[in-house]
C-alpha cells in the first residue's frame, strides 16, 4: 500500500514537473510553431540563476523572481535578433534554435565551468503524507507547478490578453489590420516562454544535478508530451504529460529507466502515427 | 476623408501593380471601386492597409499621410477592413472573434456593445458558436461586425458578395447603407457583384490596369446605360 501511495506520489510529481518544464514550449512550439531546440537551454540558464543567486548569499527563493524576470529578457533579445527572421520557416527555425543552445551552454561553460553545482536544499525536512515519508521540496514543485499551469492556461484561455495572442497566431495579418500590434505580440509571447522555462529550471535546479548538460534530460519528454496531447486545446498538453509522466515513473520504478525510456517512445511512436495531430485536437 | 494620389504599389520591389493610382473619397460617402480581376483593386486596398509597399505617391486620411504606415496603425487611425475571403478566425466564437475587433483599440471598452449583436441578428443567435462553423454569408456578416465594433470613420469592403447567397447580400446592401446614412460612416467598396453596387453606391469608380478609367456618380444611369459595366467588367 505504501508503495503504491509512493509511486502514486511520484507519478504525480514527476508529471507535474513535466508540466511545468512543458509550458514554455506549449506556448513557443505549440502555439508559435518555433522548435525551439535552445528550450533546455533556457531551463539551465535558469537553473543557473539559482547558483548565481547562491553564490550572492541571497535566498533560494529570490532565484524563483530572477529567473524568470532573467530569462524574459534573454528572450526579448533573442526574438529580436533571430527568432523574427525564421517565424514561417519551420524547419529553420531548429538551425536557428539549435545554434542558440550551443552558444547559450558555452557561455554556462565559460561563467560557472563544466563541472555539476550543488544546490542547497531550501526545505530539507521531509514531510509525512497519507502514510509515507516525502520530500516537502517535491511537494512544493507539484504546487508550483499546478499554480503556474493554472495561471498560464488562465491568461491564454480565459483572458482578453490570450485571445489576442492567439489571434496574431491563428492569422496576424488580420489581426494586424484589426488594429493589433503584431511585432510587440510576437516579442512578449516569446519572451513569456522563455521566461516559463527560465521558472521550471529554478523551482527543479535543487532537486536536479545542475549541469550544462542538464537542459537535454526534460526537453525530450516534454516534446514528446506535446506531441502526444495535442497542442489545440489545453487538456492536451495535461492528458499528454499525464500518460509520459506515469509510463515513465511507473516502469522505471518496476524495471529500468532503460525500459522506462523504451516504453515511452513506443507509447509516443504508436500515438504520434495513430493521431498525428495529438490525442486531443479540435473539431474541423 | 480619403484622398489618394499618383500612388505606385506591387508585391514585390519594381513591380508596379498600381501605377500612378488616384482617387479620393468624401465623408460620409459610399463609393464602389469596380473592375474585372487583376486590375489592381485588392492590391490597392491592401496598400492603404499597409500590407503591401506602397513606393511612390500619397495616401491621406483626413488631411494626415498613411503611406507607410503600418497596417495595426493604419486601423487604429480609423479604417475598419473586411478583407476578400472574410479571414474571420474559425477556431475562436463568435462573440470572440467580435472581441478581436476591439482589443486592437485601446481607446475602446474590450467587450462587445449590446448593438453589435443588433446590426445582424443572426449573430446574437450563434454568439457562442464557432465562427468556422457558420455559413459563408453569416462569417461575411460576423467579419463587417467585427470591423464596425472598432468605430471606423472610413470602412473598406473587399467583395463582400462573393460566394454568398443574394439574400443575405441583400440585407448587408441595406445595414451598411443604413448606418452610413444614420452615422455618417464613409464607404469604400470593391465590388463585381453589380446588385449590390447599384444598391449601396452614390459614386462608381472603374478601374482598369492599376487606375481609374472611368467614374460617375450617376450610379442609377447605369441601369438603363450599362456601356460602363460592359466596357470594364465583362470579361
């Protein structure tokens, strides 16, 4: 019983940290069409503000404000300089993406050296719940991560804000001649994504070892989530890290993670080729 | 209101699809701007939006140059635009894609006026349908609400009878013509469908090869005389 309480928690732990490391590229991929290859990239820089906030003796919880105030701008640059000339261009926009992952690592290289930092636990005690012992810093990336999730679903679905980010989406010349200031959109959106994965990288850094390599390790499952749920509705990207969270959580604890690994690409492969839009999509 | 002069334009550099294109329009006024396809009427339109270079000649409203303006500023200048095809958004409701007409005004309230949904009743009944779910005609009438809630001085038309059934043609010919009447809102509009021009018009422009080749505003005339329209318009 306990086991199953154990895998359950780490089922939902593990998912809702996807979900999280996921929401920036819903936003960037799923609705901007950029394959954004320099996503983990964004999520280690701001694992990094985590060791720079550290290494300025200041609060863990400072990097939660840092990191994404950091990574909205590194966003906004990069949007300016490169990001708006491949928007249309899909496949070139993984050159373009995949160019910024490696300049981005290397200055991590250059700035903190190759070598994992070790981050400081801010809430070390662990917690007693429903009869099992848990870390209460897992605890509080699941509620982080269901917090974000909530808002950002909220300001994308529900807000006036959100409709118009999704109508320059959907046809920006129209939404241009509607009077929408399609260029400012485009740079705020992305600086948004960014600004997301920058969050993720902060709320996971202690529990992860932090490393230039680190980036790689959630980009994949978090493609793959999207891919899987579909990126037309916002139960897709839910019911898709739900399904790679849980297959991977619960083989890798029964087996493997070798097997854990093969069996999510199975899943991913045999639901990509049956539903090649996603599980959940819009009705035509 | 509107005046156009010596205006060169084409999609790509050199190409001169407009070439030394001139027209104006009064306030209050709806003047239809005819021709067989590939004269340069969408393209003109287009350009005064500022989706397409306009390289030489000028384009004013009300007195202020809006050459090169960009088409987002363009609107909130005060030109509502329904574009060829419509170009409503399918995936969003009705009553969002009215809402999209506004969030582009920051002058304006963003939520849809009560009247919106008057102008055509049909749209008060689908309010929470999708737009890609309704009929050409109707997506017709959501997308010239959806430019009439930004509270354009001057409106631009670009075919709105295509492949849409003659009775609802008819009602939007007497909305518009209603509400230019009764608000004062200018009227631009780019037509081949012949009924709906002689019903809305008090000033036709014809076009041929990027400029006007012909004009009158004894639209009635060409009823009994329809030399024009044969001359400019049959293909």
């Amino acid at each position: 019983m306990n086991f199953a309480i154990g895998l359950g928690l780490d089922t939902l732990s593990f998912s809702l940290s996807l979900l999280l490391v996921s929401l920036g590229l819903v936003i960037i991929f799923g609705l901007m069409n950029v394959i954004n290859m320099a996503h983990g990239e964004f999520f280690l820089l701001g694992a990094y503000s985590v060791v720079a906030v550290q290494q300025l003796q200041l609060p863990y919880w400072a990097a939660l404000i840092v990191a994404p105030i950091a990574l909205a701008l590194v966003g906004l640059v990069l949007e300016q300089l490169i990001i708006r000339h491949v928007y249309h261009r899909f496949i070139d926009t993984i050159l373009a993406t995949w160019g910024i992952s490696i300049v981005l690592k290397q200055l991590i290289i250059i700035g903190f050296g190759p070598t994992s930092q070790s981050i400081v636990n801010p809430l070390p005690e662990p917690v007693h719940i429903l009869g099992v012992v848990y870390p209460s810093f897992r605890l509080f990336i699941m509620g982080a991560a269901l917090a974000v999730s909530i808002a950002t679903f909220w300001v994308f679905y529900r807000s006036n804000l959100g409709l118009a980010i999704r109508g320059v989406i959907a046809n920006r010349a129209m939404a241009a001649s509607l009077g929408l200031n399609t260029r400012r959109m485009d740079r705020w959106t992305f600086a948004f994504g960014a600004a997301l994965a920058g969050f993720a990288g902060a709320v996971m850094a202690p529990i992860m070892s932090v490393d230039p390599q680190m980036g790689g390790g959630f980009l994949i499952p978090a493609f793959l989530s999207i891919m899987v749920g579909g990126v037309s509705h916002l139960f897709g990207v839910v019911l898709g890290v739900g399904l790679i969270g849980s297959t991977s959580t619960v083989i890798s604890s029964l087996d493997t993670q070798l097997a854990a690994q093969i069996a999510v690409f199975l899943l991913a492969i045999v639901i990509i080729r049956l539903w090649p839009e996603g599980l959940i999509t819009r009705k035509r | 209101m509107l005046k156009v002069s010596e205006v060169v334009a084409g999609y790509q550099a050199g190409s001169r699809v407009l070439d030394g294109f001139s027209m104006h329009v009064r306030p209050g006024e709806i003047v239809a701007l005819l021709g067989r396809n590939g004269m340069g009427k969408t393209t003109f339109l287009k350009a005064l939006m500022g989706h397409v270079a306009v390289s030489g000649g000028s384009l004013s409203l009300d007195g202020e140059e809006i050459g090169g303006l960009k088409p987002y500023e363009v609107a909130r200048r005060g030109v509502g635009y329904v574009p060829q095809g419509r170009e409503i958004f399918p995936d969003f409701t009705v009553e969002e894609n009215l809402l999209m007409g506004l969030l582009g005004r920051p002058e304006l309230p963003s939520e849809v006026p009560d009247w919106a949904f008057e102008i055509f009743p049909i749209l008060h009944e689908r309010r929470k349908q999708r737009g890609g779910s309704m009929s050409g005609g109707q997506q017709q009438q959501l997308a010239i609400v959806r430019a009439l809630v930004g509270r354009p001085k001057l409106l631009l038309l670009d075919e709105p009878s295509e492949g849409i059934q003659p009775n609802i043609v008819q009602e939007i010919g007497h909305v518009l013509s209603r509400i230019a009447r009764d608000e004062g809102l200018t009227v631009l509009l780019v037509e081949q469908n012949m009924e709906l021009v002689l019903g809305m018009a008090q000033r036709c422009l014809f076009m041929e090869n990027g400029a006007i080749a012909y004009e009158t505003d004894e639209v009635q005339k060409l009823r009994t005389d329809p030399a024009p329209i044969h001359r400019y318009l049959s293909v």
